[in-house]
C-alpha cells in the first residue's frame, strides 16, 4: 500500500525527479565543489586559503581591480542599453533600426574580439595610433572598460526590452495631461516603472564583466583582474585548480548573495528575453533636444563598434597586419592549408553548441512547464535552481566543471559532450525565461480542452503545446547554438586537444599574436555564425532579433 | 449518460472545496450546479471530467466508478469558461479535433463537424481562424467542437460570463435549444440564478462546498427548504420567527415585527418551533386598514420605479429592511420616502423554512 502511494508518486512526478537530478548534477553540485575544494587545505577543512588571499595585498589589489571594471562598465552599459531600447521601442529617432542591429551585433560575436579590434584600431601599434603617430595607451583599466562597456550593451536591451514595450504609453500622456513637465514625466513614470528590469540589467552586466577574462586578457595589459588570475591558475604551468577555486569563490560568494536577496531587493524578476513577438511600437513625440544627444550617442556607440568590427576585416585582407598594408586575399588560403584545422573546429564547434542548443531547451522548457503549470513547490525550486548559472562567472562555471567531472561518479572531463552540457545549463536561465514567457500567453484550458475531447498527454503536448511553443523553441535553441559557436569563458578549461572549437582555438591565436592567421579566422567565425543564424531564422520562420 | 457522484469531498490544504456531494444527474436533462463564486461549483466539475481527483467519494459515469481515469479516456466534454480555442487552428480544425484524436475516418470527420457548424449557425466560417471571431461566435464554436464528439455528458462552467448581456441571454437560448434537439446531459455551472432558472431541467443549489437544494426550478423558486436557498435565488424577504401556535389550517408566528398568520403546510409542526419565513416581494399588498390579519406597519425608506414594477424598501422595525414590489404603479400613487405606510401579507404565500 505505501509502496503503491511511492510508485504512483514518483510516476506522476517522473518529470520532476529527472529535471531536479539533472540540475543537483550539473548546476548545483559543481558550484559546491568549488566551494568545498576553496576550503580544503591538505585533505582538512580550513579557511587558510581565504585568509591567504585577503592577507596578500596583490590579490586584494586584483579584487579591487575587478570591482573598479566591473562598477563603471555596470554604469555605462546600462545607461547605453536603456537609451537604446527605450528609443527603439518610443522614440522615433533616424536610423534607429541600424543603431540597434549594429548595437546589438556583439551577441554574436566572440566576446574577446571587440578587444582585440580595438587594439587592432587604437592600441599601442594599432593602425590609427601609427597613422597619427600617437602615443596613447588604451591597454590597462581605460580598454577594459570601454571595450566591455560596448559589447554588454546587447545584455541590457534584451533585458528591457519586453519591459519597455509591456509600459502602457496611456501612463505617460495621463502624466503629461496632467500638467508634468517632460523630465518629472520621465522621472516618476517611466524610470519608476522601469526600476526593477534596471537593476537586473545591471546585476547581469556586473557579472558579465567579473566573468569576463577574454578582453582583460587581450587588452588589459598588466592590469590584472580576478578572471583572468583564474584562467591562468587554472592552466599555468603548474596548473594550481585549488587557487583558482579560491579565488572563484571569492567571485561567486558576492554574486550568489546579492542574487538571493535580489528577490526581496527587486520584487521583480526580469532577464534576458530572446522569445515573443516584437510588438508594434507606440512612438512618442519628443523634443529635439532630447532626440539629438541620443542619435548621437547611438552614433558614436555604433561607429565604434563598425569601426572595431571593420579594422579586423581589413587587417585580415592586408600582407601583414599592423605592418605591411598591401592588399591581398592570401591569408584566407593560408589560413585553410595551415596548422589550424578550420574544418575540424568548425564541425566541432558546431556539433557541441547544436547539442547545446538541444539539450539547453528541452531542459529549459522542461522547467518552465513545470513552474507554470504545477504551480508546485518542487516546480519553484526547480525553477529557482535554474535561474542561478545567471549569478555564475563562465569562469567558475567552468572550473566547476573540472573539479566536479574529473573523477569520481560522473568522470566525463575530456569528452566534448561535457562541453555540450556545460553550454548547456549556464544558458539555462534564457531558455527557461523564454518558455515561461511564451507559456504564460497559452491559456490552460486549451490542454485541457484537448485531453477533454481524448488527447493523450503525448498528442496534447503534438498538437497544441508545441505548435503554440515553437517560437519559444527557436528563439532559445538559436540563442543558446550561437552562444555556443562563440563562448570561451567556461569551456575554454573543458576543450581538449583532441576536440578544440573554433572560439578557443581564435582566442589562442590572437593571444599569441598570430595575427596572419587570426584575423582570418575571425572574420571566418563571425561571418559562419551570422550565416548560421539567419539561416535558423529563415528555416524557423520565426523574426529573431533582427541582426 | 447518467452521470452520479456519491459522497465527493475534495480538499486544498486545509480548505474543503467539495464537502461530501452526493448528485445524481439525470440522462439527457440539463442539470445546473448555481452558487456563489467560490462555493466549489469548478472543482465539482472538474472531478467529473477528471482533472481533479477526488479525495473522498466515487464518480460514476453511467454505471462505472472512473475515479482512476485520466480525463481522455473519460466519455465527457467540457466548455471551459476561456473556451480554450486553439489559435493555431482554422474553425473547422478546431471542431474537427475531437474526431481526429479518435481516429475518424476523413469522411465522417468532414460530415460531422460541419453539420456541428451548421448545428452552431457557423457553416460558412470553417475556414477562418478564431481570432477573426466575435465573442458570441467563439462560444459556438467550443459548443460545436465539444458537441462533435457526442459526449456522454457535456459540461459547461460560465461558458457565457464573458459575455454582454444581450449576447448571454441569446446563446443561453441557443445551448437549450441545442439540449433539447440532441438530448446531451449537461451540467451547467453558473452563478446567475437567472440564467440557472431560465436553462436548467433541475438546479442544485450549492454552497460553501455543500448541496443545499435540489430540484426543478419552479420548486426551488417557491418552495426553498433553507434559508441559505431562500436568500439566494430570487428576491426574498427573510425572517426568523417562532411558532405561537397551531390549528387545523394555520399556524400563528411570532416575528419581530408582531404576529402572523400563515398557511398550515406540514403536520410536524410545533407550538415553540423556531422557524424562518420567507415572501416574495410581489406577495405584499399596500393597504389602507391601520389593523387586521397580517398588517404591519412601517416606514418607506427608498422607493425605486424600474419600469414594470415599484420596489419599495420598508423599515419594520428588523435588522433588515423588507421589499415590496407593486406591479404596474401608477405614477401619481407615488409614495414618498419617509411616510408611514401598511402591508398586508396574504396567508397563503408565506412560507415555513424550518432552521
Ligand atoms: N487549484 C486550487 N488550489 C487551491 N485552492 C483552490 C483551487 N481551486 C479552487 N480552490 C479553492 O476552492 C474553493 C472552491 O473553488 P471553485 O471550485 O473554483 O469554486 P467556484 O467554481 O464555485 O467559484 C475556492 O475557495 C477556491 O479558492
Ligand atoms: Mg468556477
């Protein structure tokens, strides 16, 4: 009898015993063991290492390092995003289509590459320094923030975004109507509305840039940040996991606290939202002199990144860069006959990040269907699990991956499906946050009218669910495969000789100044993966972000 | 379908929905579950079509307890009060559906659904998409799509609470018209005891989890055996009295107002019994005779003209205030609000609700 209530509750629950073994395994158990690994000194649990850490003056000095990137890139990028949705969506501003696609365009490619162009253009032998014959020095804090400040912009549109557009325009003409000037209107209707979605931008961008190790590491000269002691801890000569351990935790402590009382904090959860229709824009008349900064924010914003973007192109099309500006197409053959094996690469990269983009959305959606529709305990905490990669540096993401799959029941470090699943659950939050907001718009009743008139629970899921969810389908799997296609942060531990991917393998290049081969390469890159995603978005029938 | 529930409890948490609800509905009537928001009408239905399992008690559908099955292998139909209409479905798609799960052959599924459309007064629109639809046409075509399976009960829970006055009293029309012509059991669920009168075989009244009355709606008009029924269907005024005493025709009660007459209905009736009464407001008369049989005396407080009828709102001396209708007022006999005025109560209409 008791047997028989267990069975049929595990059956009924079948759903929500593998979604919650699935995110133990791979999201919460090797954040723990990063924690555990941080305070085992010689086998014994000690907090010596943290006392280590905040006794030596040089990595205090790395912490503070970080914070002084993190904070005003916080700043700055949410103030530009904000600028940019908020005129996309109500402003009627010339060009504004191009300022957002242009804007938008780092989603797609390797985070490290805006530095990279950026030291190409401006950097100490970059291309315009040596034609003005200047002597300036963007490597260091300066880079850093601008570079980071430029490719987290996207972060925050897509987080606004739907919350812009959800702000009735009704509110701000009651407000003006009734006498309030353009800038109290602003003021206490439309950024009190916006208060909540703000601060979760920034959250978001201050965790992108303590993550963050590709652009510090390629322009930050010896400006040292956590992210990047970690990277090298981690694969240094004598490679020291614990201290990066260390020092990861020191990282995720912070992020994790401020994401539990986020809730309290904030009251409203809003994240990046890659599904939904882009409703019709309500635009708003607005004075000129409002207008005219703006455009010119967006301007400079979106030049700089055509600028950065179009000194790589040309540098992959001249003799050799920063040298000899002869034209020449060489490099393309040479790159394909040389060390590099694109094709290899490619297929592996696009292998892991399909399998990714698949495994990342049926969990995803999974998830969301459980949290909306069982209204449950165990559906809120499985989603509340899920959310958490988002409060994760890929960094310790990834070194939680090493600590946790090297040994023991779960040995899977050296397979590139490991690579697949890590993609995977750090991109959780954005296929579940997708679902959820698509399954929020199809009412119940629907499945249940189905099973009503003698669907299977299989045929309701056939013929309504995943008609009606397909949009949120696409928009997450093609969000989380171009994800994959460029991202360094955690895999870059996870990839083996045996199976590289292109991002790591272009990150490896530039770092070793193979200039002749790495502006090639990504040019390659990016131009692959815009083919794959319009492709996507072509075949899906669904808008995408409109790059 | 003869559809019977027998002792159905259903909790939440520490609420009880469905307190113990024995039912019977009976084969091709229409029987509607009425009660205020909240009182368990959804969650009754919903153990019937099996989307909620019952914590206590049995389903049957015709002769067979289905409290173990899953709600598609249940021979039961539901119009939910949002319809759940599939957007990515044409009309004629949506009625099909039914069928299509059942594996139909093409050519019944054609036949069918479009006589249901017919059936519906939607014939020519299978090929639109709901979205182009009006609301009163959207609720047709969840009838035509739940009626296509020839159910062997059909429920309706609010299906018309979305819709505008004039629109609910004509598709109310249009579901009993389509229950007299194919003699499907419904199990209508509303709160508009209106509605309920005007649709129903028989209404069970409900609430708080429990079924206060069952009947037709004619008995369940004139004759509530409790207070909670008397209150809640129709206009009614209610009084708690006691029995001064009994004789071969009538009984005299004591109310707060002073002593009635009323008419001897039950023999078990007697002197010291607590009792409460109920009129209707159309059962006064106003009278010029300062005393008599079932006179009180009281003072207008409002007087509302609503067209066909005058209610006056009197003060006796209760709690409550006690209504009057007047059918067909002149305007000149107009009372003014404040005056001193009589009612008489005719014997024959008051009516015993034992407590
Ligand atoms: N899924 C549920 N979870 C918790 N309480 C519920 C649920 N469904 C209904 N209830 C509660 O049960 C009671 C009866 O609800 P319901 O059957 O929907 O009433 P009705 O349909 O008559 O308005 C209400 O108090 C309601 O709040
Ligand atoms: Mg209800």
């Amino acid at each position: 009898m008791v047997f028989n209530q267990f069975y049929r509750y595990i059956r009924r629950n079948t759903l929500n015993v593998i979604l919650l073994f699935l995110l133990v395994t791979f999201i919460l158990y090797p954040m723990l063991t990063v924690f555990r690994k941080s305070f085992m000194v010689d086998g014994v649990f000690s907090v010596a290492n943290y006392v280590k850490f905040f006794l030596n003056f040089r990595y205090v000095r790395i912490l503070l390092n970080t914070f002084a990137v993190a904070v005003p890139v916080t700043v700055i990028s949410t103030l530009f995003g904000f600028v940019l949705a908020y005129s996309a969506v109500r402003l009627k501003i010339p060009g504004s289509g191009l300022f957002r696609r242009l804007a938008l365009f780092p989603l797609i490619i390797p985070p490290f590459l805006a530095a990279f162009g950026l030291s190409l253009f401006i950097g100490r032998n970059g291309f315009l320094t040596r034609l003005l014959n200047l002597s300036w020095n963007v490597h260091g804090w300066l880079g850093i923030v601008i570079v980071q400040s430029i490719v987290f912009i996207p972060y925050v549109y897509l987080t606004l975004e739907g919350s812009v557009q959800s702000l009735d325009p009704t509110m701000e003409e009651v407000s003006r109507d009734l006498g309030a000037q353009e800038f109290y209107t602003f003021r206490r209707v439309t950024m009190a509305l916006l208060t909540p979605s703000l601060l979760n931008s920034a959250l978001l961008v201050f965790i992108l840039s303590m993550a963050d190790f590709g652009t510090p590491m390629l322009i930050g000269g010896r400006f040292r940040v956590l992210s990047v002691s970690i990277y090298v801890a981690m694969v240094g000569a004598l490679s020291r996991v614990g201290w990066a351990a260390v020092m990861g935790s020191v990282l995720l402590l912070p992020l994790l606290g401020v994401l539990i009382i986020r809730d309290r904090l904030i009251g409203e959860k809003s994240y990046i939202t890659v599904s939904g229709s882009r409703a019709a824009t309500s635009y708003r008349e607005t004075s000129w002199y409002i207008k005219l900064p703006i455009t010119l924010l967006l301007g400079v914003v979106s030049l700089l990144i055509l600028l950065i973007m179009g000194t790589v192109v040309v540098m992959s099309l001249v003799k050799v860069p920063l040298v000899n500006y002869t034209f020449t197409f060489q490099n393309y053959p040479e790159l394909f006959q040389s060390f590099v094996s694109v094709p290899t690469l490619l297929k592996n990269s696009i292998q892991m990040s399909a399998v990714a983009a698949l495994i990342g959305t049926v969990v995803g959606l999974a998830i969301a269907y459980v949290s909306v529709r069982h209204e449950s305990k165990i559906g809120n905490f499985l989603e509340y699990i899920a959310l958490v990669p988002f409060a994760i540096p890929g960094t310790v993401f990834g070194v939680g991956y090493i600590l946790a799959f090297s040994t023991g029941w779960i040995a899977l470090t050296g397979t590139w499906y490991i690579l697949a699943i890590n993609v995977a659950f750090h991109n959780l939050p954005v296929a579940v946050m997708a679902g959820k907001n698509q399954l929020q718009q199809i009412d119940k009743e629907m499945e249940e009218a189905a099973r009503d008139l003698g669907a299977s629970g299989l045929r309701v899921f056939k013929d309504i669910l995943a008609p009606l969810w397909r949009p949120a389908f696409y928009a997450s799997g093609i969000y989380v495969l171009v994800t994959g296609m460029r991202t360094i942060s955690a895999v870059i531990f996870l990839v083996t000789p045996q199976f590289n991917i292109l991002a790591v393998k272009l990150l490896d290049l530039l770092e070793r100044l193979h200039l002749d081969l790495g502006t090639p390469l990504a040019v390659v890159l990016v131009a692959i993966v815009l083919l794959i995603q319009t492709l996507l978005y072509q075949l899906s029938g669904e808008k995408g972000l409109g790059l | 379908m003869k559809v019977e529930i027998r002792n159905l409890t259903k909790h939440f948490g520490d609420l009880i929905a469905v307190d113990s609800v024995s039912l019977t509905f009976e084969d091709g009537k229409l029987t509607t579950l009425l009660g205020p928001s909240g009182c368990g009408k959804t969650s009754t239905l919903r153990c019937i079509s099996g989307f909620y399992e019952p914590d206590e008690g049995e389903v049957y559908l015709g002769d067979s307890v289905v409290n173990q099955v899953p709600p598609h292998r249940r021979n039961v139909a539901t119009v939910f009060q949002n319809l759940g209409i599939f957007p990515h479905m044409t009309v004629f798609e949506n009625v099909a559906y039914g069928l299509r799960v059942k594996k139909r052959p093409k050519s019944e599924i054609q036949d069918r659904a479009n006589e249901l459309l017919r059936m519906v007064g939607l014939g020519d629109l299978g090929e639109r998409y709901p979205k182009q639809l009006s609301g009163g046409q959207q609720q047709r075509v969840a009838l035509a799509r739940s009626l296509v399976v020839e159910p062997g009960v059909l429920l309706l829970d609010e299906p018309l609470s979305d819709l505008d006055a004039k629109l609910r009293v004509e598709m109310r029309k249009e579901i009993r018209k389509l229950q007299l012509e194919l003699k499907t059991t419904m199990i209508y669920v509303t709160h508009d005891q209106e509605e309920a009168m005007a649709i129903s075989d028989y209404l069970a009244v409900m609430n708080e989890g429990k079924i206060k009355q069952v009947g037709n709606p004619a008995e369940i008009y004139r004759r509530p055996d409790n207070e909670f029924t008397a209150r809640f269907i129709g206009k009614a005024n209610y009084v708690n009295g006691q029995i001064l005493a009994v004789e071969e025709e009538q009984v005299s009660i004591d109310l707060p107002f002073g002593s009635i007459l009323a008419k001897r209905t039950s023999d078990d009736i007697q002197t010291g019994d607590e009792v409460g009464i109920m009129f209707r407001p159309t059962e006064f008369s106003i009278t010029d005779e300062k005393e008599g049989v079932n006179v009180i005396a009281g003072t207008l407080i409002t007087s509302m003209f609503l067209g066909s009828l005058i209610r006056y709102e009197v003060d006796v001396g209760m709690e409550d205030n006690i209504m009057v209708d007047v059918p067909e007022p002149e305007a000149d006999t107009l009372l003014t609000e404040g005056q001193e005025l009589f009612l008489r109560i005719l014997p024959d209409s008051i009516y015993l609700i034992p407590v």
